[in-house]
C-alpha cells in the first residue's frame, strides 16, 4: 500500500504505531521516545488520509476518524515534526503560485473582512480562557527562560515601544490593533495619540470599551478600517500579526501604503510570523479551517516590496523559538480550560484548536517559522545608529506603571 511506504519514509525516528481498519498494524520509527498509538477508524478515513494527508489528518482528528489510543495529538504532530527532514519541502511552481495568489491570496476588502470574521469574530470568551490578561494573541518576548505568559508579553510591548522611539503627543497607527491592548499601553505609558484599525467587530467592540474603562478613550481611537482606507500623516506605525492576513499579491500595496501614512521623520515597525526557507505555501488545512487568506512569508518576498517603497531597513530582529514557548503556553492554558471551551462551542471545535496550535508550535520548533520585527523609516538617521537605545528605552518602560483595564 502507498500509505504503508510513505509513512516508513517519513516516520524514521521514535515510536508510533498506526493501526488500520481490520487490525493490521504499521510500526515506525527506530522505538525510542514516548510509545504513540493512532487508531484510523475506518477505510474511508484511511483512503482520504492516503489520499491527501496535509488536509485529511487534521480532518480526520476533528472528526473522530483518527484516534490516539496512546499520546496525545500533540505528541503525534511533535513526532511528525522532529522527522520532518526526511520529507521534501513542497514549493508551488510558477503556474501554481499565480493560482494561488489569484485564489486564496488576493484579500480585496470584501474577502479580507470574511476571512479576519472566521478566526477574530469568535467568541472573546473563548480567547480569554487561554490568552493573557491583555488579550495578546501573538508572540510573547521571553526575557528569561522562567518568564510568565503574562510577563513575556509585558515584555513584546516594551520591546516594541522601545524601537518605536516614542515621544509625548505623537500620531501613532496600530494596523491590526487586536483587542486594543498594544494601543493602550502606548497611550498610556508613552502620552502618545493611537489609532488602532482592525477588520474585527468583536475586537473593535472591546477595544473602545477597554478605552472607555481606562479613561483612554481620547488618545486611543478604534475603527473598522481596512489598512488600504487610513489617512495619515502618522509619526509612528506598528503591526503585530497583522502582515500574515496582507496576502502576497498585496505586499507592495501594504509598504507603500505605510510609506505614504508615515512623516518623514517617522518610524514604523512590522512583527509577522516569516519562513527562513524560502517562499512556499500555506499548510492545506490551515487555509481552510483557521486563517483563510493568511501566507507566512520568506523575508525574500518582503524586502524588494520594502526597497521599492523607498523605506530604509533601519533594524531587522528575528526571534527564533519564542513563538514556540507562546504557543505552548496558550496551548497548556486551552488544555486547562477544555471543558468550558467545549461548552462555549463543542468537541469538534475543541479538537480542532488542539490540531491547530500544536500544528503551529511544532512549525516554529521543527519546520523553520520564526518572526521577525522590521524597524523601517524614510531618512537614514531617524533612529540612533547603536541597538543601545532599545535596552535602555525598556528598563526605562519596566518602571512600574498603571495597569490598563483588560475588561
């Protein structure tokens, strides 16, 4: 059987054994590490996994049609990804990259706010039982290896607000402002005036009213903009996690749209999830099912739109495995809270997000996903020609402030 030979191929290392409808059972790896167990229920499943295996695996898990009998999913996926040098990276040919870009990557504003509804609209009841206080669903900065969730995210945001360069009553953007948490802590601790846009009307709703509650709302305004409708000028511009719903065939669109909002003077910085290995595409059933639209990009694709937007790459910082350590934080805190998650949806919801956050951890761990935060200006001296200033800004930030109200 095909499958039989494509597993004893890939599967070289550890310990899995798969068994088949009928009670045949293949045995993988060399036997060292954690024994796993997987039941395939039944030859349908078998045929499509067969078939089709980087849409139908997680397919299978949601529905009930690949059961770990020992183990669990995140097992499986972190045993997948530790032997995941011994399967090719697929990259799409020209003919299929101009389909997918024209298919799955175009985001025109219509698209764009359906596919920021699948994932962001859901219930922020759900998000709060995994998350921390502040609601930041991105990569946490971990100062220490003991770091908090909670502390690590404390520090993504002095990290930011440090190499934004910040000085009392500028014009600040925040595109894809989330929740509002990153917006208002720059209103607060750095006096600035924030407008957050996002396509998000559950995120939308709470941002203004977590700005209402922390007597902000005048330096931190919300709107339901796409970052194509803003009308500048800003002195400073950040995004956190927005860039991974931009799309490839709009990259150009997006830098010079933050070339055209940015003074001359100005200072922006981009955080996105990037690929070191070069352009490829987005995992099948992470399309469907999770971010419809999104494409993790290769810095390769980014940096010729940067150039010819006629920005000045003024710092490039790539953070390795901190993703990783968030997304075993968020995926921990979900596994505490799965009963009342369930209840919040169900079961197959459950199952779902599980496949999804370890799919994504063991990305960062073993398949090459890093995040890189780019400092970008219009004059070649507008930030310190030293990083000094950015240890210096954050010990400064570490002072201990106001809270701002996560409700």
């Amino acid at each position: 059987m095909a499958l039989h030979a494509y597993l004893r191929r890939v599967i070289r290392e550890g310990d899995l054994t798969v068994r088949l409808p009928g009670g045949e059972a293949i045995v993988l790896g060399d036997g060292t590490g954690m024994a796993i167990r997987a039941i395939i229920t039944s030859r349908r499943w078998l045929a499509r996994i067969a078939a089709n295996p980087s849409m139908a695996l997680g397919e299978a898990y949601m529905e009930g049609g690949l059961v770990l009998e020992s183990g669990t999913i995140h097992d499986l996926i972190d045993l997948a990804g530790r032997n995941a040098r011994y399967r090719p990276l697929k990259r799409a040919g020209a003919l299929q990259r101009w389909w997918l870009d024209r298919r799955l990557q175009a985001n025109a504003r219509r698209q764009a706010r359906a596919n920021v509804a699948h994932h962001y609209d859901l219930s922020v009841d759900l998000y709060r039982r995994f998350l921390d206080v502040d609601l930041q669903y991105s990569c946490a900065y971990f100062p220490h290896p003991a770091a908090s969730l909670e502390e690590a995210q404390v520090a993504k945001k002095r990290h930011l607000t440090a190499k934004l360069l910040l000085a009392r009553g500028q014009r600040v953007l925040d595109i894809g402002c989330g929740w509002g948490g990153l917006a208002l802590s720059l209103a607060e601790a750095a006096q600035v005036n924030v407008d957050g846009v996002t396509l998000s009307t559950e995120q939308l709703n709470l941002a203004r009213a977590r700005a209402e509650a922390a007597g902000l709302s005048d330096r931190a305004r919300f709107s339901l903009t796409d970052y194509r409708d803003v009308a500048g000028p800003y002195d400073r511009i950040v995004s956190v996690g927005m860039f991974e719903h931009v799309g490839r065939p709009n990259y150009q669109t997006y830098f010079d749209q933050v070339a055209r909002l940015l003074a001359d003077d100005g200072v922006a910085v981009i955080h996105s999830i990037g690929r070191a290995d070069g352009p490829a595409f987005t995992q099948p059933w992470i399309a469907k099912y999770i971010f419809p639209g999104g494409y993790i990009p290769a810095l390769s694709e980014v940096l010729p739109c940067v150039e010819r937007a006629g920005l000045i790459v003024t710092d490039v910082e790539i953070l390795r495995l901190h993703y990783a350590e968030t997304l075993a934080a968020w995926r921990a805190r979900f596994q505490a809270r799965r009963e009342e998650i369930a209840a919040l949806y169900d079961e197959r919801f459950c199952r779902m997000w599980e496949f999804y956050l370890s799919c994504s951890e063991m990305a960062f761990r073993h398949r090459g996903h890093f995040v890189f935060q780019l400092q970008l200006a219009k004059r070649i001296d507008t930030v310190p020609i030293t990083r000094d200033y950015i240890g210096e800004a954050e010990a400064r930030l570490a002072t201990p402030a106001r809270r701002v109200a996560a409700a």
